[in-house]
C-alpha cells in the first residue's frame, strides 16, 4: 500500500485493471488491422480519460520511485518515465488529419508503461 492510501484510508489505490482498459480500447486495433479504432466524441471521451488516469497515476509512481534506493534502476527508469508523461500531458495532438487518433494513442502507451512501473514497483501488487 502506498504512502498516500496508507495517509488517507478514505483514498483507494489507483485502478490499473480499468487503466489498462481504456489503453487497450485504443492500443488493440493496432493489433487487429481490420478493426476499426475509436473516432469522435469515443475518441474524445478516451482522450480525456486517458489523461486522467495519467494524472492520477504520476504521483503514486513518483511516490513509489523515490521509495527505491537512489542507485535503483527501476527507480531510474520510473522517473524517466514520469518525465515523458508529464511532456505528453503538456502537448497537444497535430491538426494533421489522424492527429487526434495518434496523440490519444501516445497518451496510452505512456499510461500502459506508467502502469508497468507502478506494478514493478510493487505498488499495484495488493
């Protein structure tokens, strides 16, 4: 359990199973060539969810990270990703045609790793 539930028992531990969800909404059509990936308001909707769970996400990583030893590579790869999430929360998506599609799609697999760092940090184990 981390600091901030452990601080707040009224707090729960953030939901990665309906985290990864969401990232496979929009990560999966790669996979299947044929289907179809989301488009306007869904897009929309995953879009802002997506950024939700990523800021929900970042300070229980950082918590989790800076619990490591200093010299920690999970550590050390954790805060490297938490740099790359907060960049891609700060961008916006191209205007080019598809534009929305891929930013929401980089949006994803930034949360997909954030959740595999929160998980190998032992943090989403309970």
């Amino acid at each position: 359990m981390s600091d901030s539930v452990a601080a707040d028992s009224d707090t729960l531990p953030p939901d990665v199973a309906t985290m990864r969800h969401a990232v496979n909404v929009l990560l999966d059509p790669d996979a299947v060539p044929e289907a179809l990936p989301p488009v306007g308001e869904e897009l929309k909707t995953l879009t802002l969810q997506i950024k939700g769970h990523l800021q929900l996400l970042i300070p229980e990583v950082r918590a989790a990270a800076l619990q490591q030893h200093k010299d920690s590579v999970p550590r050390y790869c954790a805060l490297a990703c938490l740099g790359e999430a907060s960049n891609r929360l700060g961008s916006q998506p191209s205007p080019a045609p598809g534009g929305d599609l891929a930013y929401a799609r980089r949006l994803a697999r930034t949360l997909n790793a954030l959740c595999d760092h929160f998980e190998q940090l032992g943090e989403g184990a309970s």
